[in-house]
C-alpha cells in the first residue's frame, strides 16, 4: 500500500475506484499558542508548531491508510491546514488530507504496488525514498 502526491499513475494497469478524504482536528495548547505568539512577534521557526503539524500530518495519513484494501493504493495525495479559534483560551488545527484510490485493472497480471514504477519509500521519515521534482513518496 502506498501513498503518493504525485497524480500520475499508469491508466493501463490502475483505474479510479473513489475519492479518500480525512480530517483532523486538534487543540493547540495555551502554552505552544504563546510561544508561537512569541516567535510571531521576532520571527524564525516554531518548532512547537511544526510538531504540532507533523501530529495533524500523521493522524491524516493513518486516516488515509486505513481506508485502503490490499493492491491498492493512493495518488494525488494533498493536505490543507487551518488555524482557527485563535484566542488566549482556545486556538486549534485543522488537517485535511484527500486522494485518488487506485485499484489493479485486472487482466491476469496484476499491477506493481506503486502506480508510476518508481521506488516507494518515505516522505521526511528517514528511510531514504527516492523523490523527483516536487513528487515525495510516502508508505
């Protein structure tokens, strides 16, 4: 199983079976709100923030995962954040992730798990996948 955010994939072995959405929503506590309050005002990264976001990021992909069957897998794989409710008591952020499921076009060979014959590996997990252009790969 795969997914990808590239939208190319081989119309000769894979068809569309449907549309794969998830949401996420989390609460941002007091405390990371006022440290990314604080970064806002100087500038530079919020690291409280991107692991806030790479938390969204994780949640949506199990999400995704999980509605994906055997042989099959997932292309044009893109999220969206929103920030919203931001105020001293309550502030969170929203994710969320959509794609195209792919199933094997059934003609007595079925397709390679990966819909565009490049290698599958990982997006930001360390494990070395290989990545072309702005397409990063993701298991």
């Amino acid at each position: 199983m795969s997914i990808a955010t590239s939208s190319q994939y081989d119309q000769n072995k894979w068809e569309v079976k449907r549309l794969v959405t998830a949401n996420h929503t989390e609460a941002v506590s007091l405390a990371r709100g006022f440290v990314a309050g604080i970064v806002g005002i100087f500038g530079g990264p919020s690291d409280s923030m991107n692991q806030k976001m790479d938390d969204v990021v994780n949640q949506l992909k199990a999400k995704i995962e999980a509605q994906i069957g055997p042989g099959e897998c997932v292309v044009g794989f893109q999220i969206q954040f929103a920030e919203f409710g931001r105020s001293e008591s309550n502030t969170f952020l929203s994710g969320s992730g959509a794609g195209t499921l792919l199933t094997p076009k059934m003609g007595g060979i079925l397709a390679p798990m990966n819909p565009i014959g490049m290698g599958v590996g990982s997006m930001g997990m360390g494990m070395g996948g290989k990545r072309t252009r702005k397409n990063h790969y993701v298991r």
